[in-house]
C-alpha cells in the first residue's frame, strides 16, 4: 500500500487542498503523511476544505513527554493559532473533535483547568456541539506520589473529548453508531412494552419497545487503550523503532468518524498532531481521504507501519525506508 516513490504522488486531489508542492513523507491510497510543523502545513490548505479534524495535541503535562508539550501557562497561547487554521480550513458542516487529557498542578494533588479553559475558549470560536468523556479503564495510575505512594488521590481514567461544529447542525448521525442493547432491552423489545409516565414525569411512548438495532450511545465512551500485541508494536519492534508514547486507541476514533461523517462520501479527514497516524489509519480502513503532520521524523517512520501489509514488510526497500539505513545494493 505503501508508496515508495516520494518526491511525486499519485493523488490528483493533493493539488486541491493546496498540497500538491509539498513532498509528503509517504502517501498510501487515500491519504499523505507531511513531516514537519502543522501550523505552517494548514496555512497551505484552501478554506472550508476539510470535513473532519480529529487530534489529540500535546497536553499541559506535568510531567514532560519526549516530544516537548507546552506549560499549563503558555498553552492556550501556544494552541490557539493551531483553531484558528482548522475553523478557516473546515467545511460548514464539518467537524473538530479535540481529545485532551486533563492535568496536575506540579508539586500538589491538585488539578489543573486548563483543559476547561481550553474548551471555554474555543466555545467562543466554534459552538460546542457535545461534550465527550473517554473512560480508559487500563489508564495506569499516575501521579504516582498522590495515587500509589500517599493514596490521597484515585486514578484519572478519564479524557475530555470535545466537539466542536462551524454550525449549530454539523453532519451527524447517531444511528451509524448503535451500541448493543442491554439485556433488559432486550426482553423489553422481546416481550413488549406498557406505555406509561415515569416517577419523574417522563411520558414513555410505545414506541420505546420498538427494535431499532442497537441502543443510542451515550458521551461516555469506554475504550480500553490496551494493544500490548497490536500489529504496529510488533512491527515496531521488528524494525527497531520507538512506538509512539501517547497514541489512542482506533476504537476512539472509529466512533467518531462514523458518527460524524456520511459513509456514502469521500470524505477529507485532517490530523495535525498526527503521532503515530491512528487517524490516518482508520480514514483509509473506513474509505476516506486524509491529511495528517507529524514533526518528529521516528514517529513518522512508525507511524508507516500501520499501512504495511503482507510481504511487503521484508521487502529490503521497504526496510530501509522505514529504518532510515540504506538500502542493500542490487
Ligand atoms: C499526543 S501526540 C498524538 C498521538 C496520536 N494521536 C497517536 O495516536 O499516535 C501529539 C503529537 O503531536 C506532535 N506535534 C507537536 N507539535 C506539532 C506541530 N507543530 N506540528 C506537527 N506535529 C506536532 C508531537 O510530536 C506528537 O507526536
């Protein structure tokens, strides 16, 4: 799947979201990886041009991950610029859904609000159409000093998901994302329904018995981040490549690109913190294009991995690319 023939692609449509002169670092069937600041990258993207940014950015951390992340104070002017691109560059009915975790003060069990402070913020640029919550119930239990040596503090399992539209009715539909039905619905639908008021006034019509394939989900999404045998650690592994230390889980963002875009359209997903490309990743599965910056070149060679398939990852080219050593002769 994977391109090796980087200075040119053969994706026409680069061109149309103002791309088509930037090498990208690699391009697959329906999408292109550019290396390098996305700040810089989006500015070169025609307005209303993109129908889903799905991105999880550096947080305000406490403690500093290898790829640098912004002081609670410098962060919401550090991070702002990056909104004001992505409200230029989406569609009227698109999409900006932001995962980011929340933080600690350093030095004290005591939280932060800059994450609160973001969403307030940017509710004044775009409308908060929802607010999501992950909840990674095998989230290890940090600060160690408050939650496993002094015991004063419980585990933080739990991401703010915000969504942000242009509009008030941005593309969306909750019937592409039925959950199972719980047991009791089950034998609710199985043995019918007596239409009556709730203790709490709530009128439940007939029509709650009816089968409609699945349950509404709720804005609590429950994914475990757990892929210890996934094929990118293995292939990461094989090729002597630190994985990428903070990727989320596929499952976060297949909710949302099914949730939020119509299956019957080529859609463009952009992810300007791209990591190790889950986003990427889960565009081209579901059949839409994407756009995806990431500046740190091993995260980008990793991030490759999860468009390998079959032979071609003992292919020697193949190899070198991805390990940066030069290719055998011959
Ligand atoms: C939280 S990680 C994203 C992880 C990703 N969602 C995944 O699942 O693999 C944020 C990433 O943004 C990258 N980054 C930070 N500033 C950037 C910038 N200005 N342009 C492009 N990438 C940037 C960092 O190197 C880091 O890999």
């Amino acid at each position: 799947m994977i391109s090796l023939k980087r200075p040119k692609t053969d994706l026409p449509w680069l061109d149309e979201v103002g791309l088509g002169k930037t090498k990208p670092y690699y391009h697959t069937k329906l999408g292109a990886a550019f290396l390098g600041d996305s700040l810089a990258g989006m500015k070169k993207i025609p307005s209303e041009s993109v129908d889903l940014v799905f991105t999880s950015p550096p947080f305000a951390l406490t403690r500093k991950k290898e790829y640098g992340n912004e002081p609670i104070e410098r962060y919401l002017e550090w991070f702002i610029p990056f909104c004001e691109e992505i409200k230029r560059i989406l569609t009227p009915e698109g999409s900006f859904v932001l995962d980011i975790g929340g933080s600690w003060i350093p030095g004290a069990p005591v939280r932060s609000m800059y994450h609160f402070e973001v969403a307030i913020h940017l509710s004044k640029m775009f409308h908060l159409a929802q607010d999501f919550y992950w909840y990674n119930p095998s989230k290890l239990p940090t600060p160690a000093e408050w939650v496993t040596v002094r015991r004063v503090r419980v585990k933080d399992a739990i991401n703010t998901v915000w969504w942000f539209s242009k509009t008030e009715h941005p593309e969306a539909d909750n019937r592409r994302v039925l959950v199972p039905y719980s047991d009791s619905m089950k034998s609710l639908i199985k043995n019918g329904y007596k239409a009556k008021k709730r203790p709490s006034g709530h009128d439940i019509s007939k029509k709650f018995g009816k089968d409609n394939g699945g349950a509404i989900p709720s804005n609590l999404l429950t994914i475990a981040n757990t892929e210890s045998n996934s094929a990118y650690l293995r292939l990461c592994r094989e090729f002597g490549i630190k994985a990428h230390p903070a990727r989320y889980p596929a499952k976060l963002v297949e909710f949302f690109v099914d949730y939020l875009l119509d299956p019957d359209y080529e859609s463009l997903i952009l992810d300007p913190f791209g990591g190790s490309n889950v986003t990427g990743s889960v565009a081209e599965e579901r059949g839409h294009r994407w756009l995806s910056f990431e500046q740190e070149d091993e995260y980008m060679r990793g991030s490759m991995l999860r468009f390998l398939e079959g032979p071609l990852f003992t292919d020697p080219r193949v190899r070198s690319v991805i390990t940066g050593e030069s290719a055998p002769r011959g």
